[in-house]
C-alpha cells in the first residue's frame, strides 16, 4: 500500500467515523414510525485492486499504479464514474423503497430541490464530484458532507417531504480472484464487491437514528478480467450497481433482524403476565 494510499483511506476512515457515529445504532421506536426518506449524501469510491499488500510489486502492480494514476485526469474515467454514480444511486432507491417499505425518493426529485441544490453549492462548489476513483451524483453531497446541524436536517425534511435522511457510502472492493499467475503478474478474473457505510437522520436528538460503519454485501456473479495488473473496466458500471445492490440487500436483511428482533419482544411483553 502506497503512503499516499494509506493516507487517503484513514482520512476517509475518520471522517465517515465521526459521520455515522457508534458502529451499530438503531433507535427503534424512532425507525418504526419511518415510511418516507431522501438520500441527501451519497458517493463511492472504485477500489477494484489486489488486496494483499505483498503482491503490488512485479510488472502486474506497476501497471496497475499507471492504470490508477492515468485514471485521475481521464475523460474517459470522469464519464464512467458520472454513469456509476447516477446508476448506483437508482440502485439503492429501488433496493430501500422494496426492501424496507419505505418510499425513497428518486434521484431526479432530490437533485430539483432548490434546499438540496443550495446545500451543495455552499459545501461542494469547489468539489469535483465524480474524478479518479471517486464518483457521485451531482446537486448531492457527498457523504463527508453529510453532517448538517438539527435545524438543517428539520429544513431539509420540510423541503423534500420525508421523514429521515440518508446519508451513504458505497465502496467496491475486490471480492473474489481466480487465476494464474504470481501477485499482479498473470490473468485473473475478478468478483467485486460492495460495502456500504449508512446513516439515517430524522432532525430529532441524539444524531443517527440508524447508522452502519460496515455493511458488506456478496461477491457479484458478474466478473471483471484482470491481466498483468489492469482492470478490463468493460462492464465496470455494471459491476459497481451490482455490488451496490448485494450491499443494500445485506443492510436490509439486517434491519429485517433488528426489527423482527424488536417485534418479538414486543409480543413477549405484550403476552407476559
């Protein structure tokens, strides 16, 4: 792992951290009068690289050092990372709204919304919103921005019509590696996957009503062809909805947990003598 690497995913780390808050916190008597919500901060980063820190050297980890690097100032790049954001912020909406119950408003509501334009302008106009292995949507902070005041979020739920806000962060990951070769230095195929950070707020006391540092979902069925270090970025907008999609599928089944384990108590208290 570079320094500069290693210096990039602490601060990520950190600022996330002090977001969300504690690890795992559900308020669920708050969450269970939820039935409306916004995504208001969201982004993600592509991370799709060998994983084991010893394996960077060879041929195969210098080309994928050049890959990330000519990454940064790529037209190409910029445009697949505007695509992967947009379409990994549908994905979420789709996978909350059915998964939860709750109805999430779509992308083009959010980003119309003068309060969440107005938002954006004053923490992101310098912000290039999608670049390098960053990407987002634009009009929406990203999610280190996330962290508005009580009178904010209550101004921001009046505006928009909904009970919480969401503030999330996908990140994708290698999964899965199958091939042949030494570190970086041969062919492999690659099954990426998603982790995703959340947070929901209802401007109430207290912060997050929900909030996860750490969500993984499965490895994706579709692939991705890594050859002497360089990703095969082909199908890598499809990989990242998919790896987005298996990551809100395991946040989901985790509030189905929580809130199954919250009705069973209730039931046991309700029935107790």
């Amino acid at each position: 792992m570079t320094p500069r690497l290693a210096v990039r995913q602490l601060v990520t780390f950190f600022a996330l951290a002090s977001l969300v808050g504690c690890a795992h916190a559900v308020n669920v008597a708050r969450l269970h009068t939820v039935k409306s919500a916004a995504i208001i901060a969201f982004n993600g980063e592509v991370d799709i690289t060998e994983t084991d820190p010893g394996s960077k050297g060879g041929i195969g980890g210098a080309l994928s050092g050049f890959q990330g690097l000519s990454d940064v100032g790529s037209a190409e790049t910029q445009a697949r990372r505007t695509v992967e954001g947009q379409t990994s912020y549908d994905a979420l909406v789709a996978k909350l709204s059915q998964g939860l119950g709750w109805n999430v408003l779509p992308r083009a509501q959010v980003v119309a919304n003068p309060e969440v334009q107005k938002l954006f302008a004053e923490k992101m106009k310098d912000v290039s919103v999608s670049k390098g292995f960053r990407f987002g949507v634009d009009q929406i902070l990203w999610s280190e921005m996330g962290d508005l005041n009580q009178a904010q979020q209550q101004a921001l739920k009046a505006a928009l019509g909904v009970d919480v806000l969401l503030v999330v962060k996908v990140q994708i990951k290698q999964g899965r590696e199958y091939g042949y070769g030494v570190g970086q230095d041969g062919v492999f195929d690659v099954w990426p996957k998603g982790i995703l950070t959340f947070a929901a707020y209802d401007g109430g006391e207290g912060g997050a009503i929900w909030s996860e540092r750490w969500i993984e979902g499965a490895n994706t069925q579709g692939k991705l062809k890594r050859t002497m270090g360089v990703n095969d970025t082909t199908d890598e907008a499809k990989l990242v909805v998919e790896a987005t999609q298996l990551a809100a599928d395991a946040l989901v089944a985790k509030y189905a947990k929580v809130n199954g384990g919250a009705a069973g108590q209730a039931t046991a208290a309700a029935s107790a003598p």
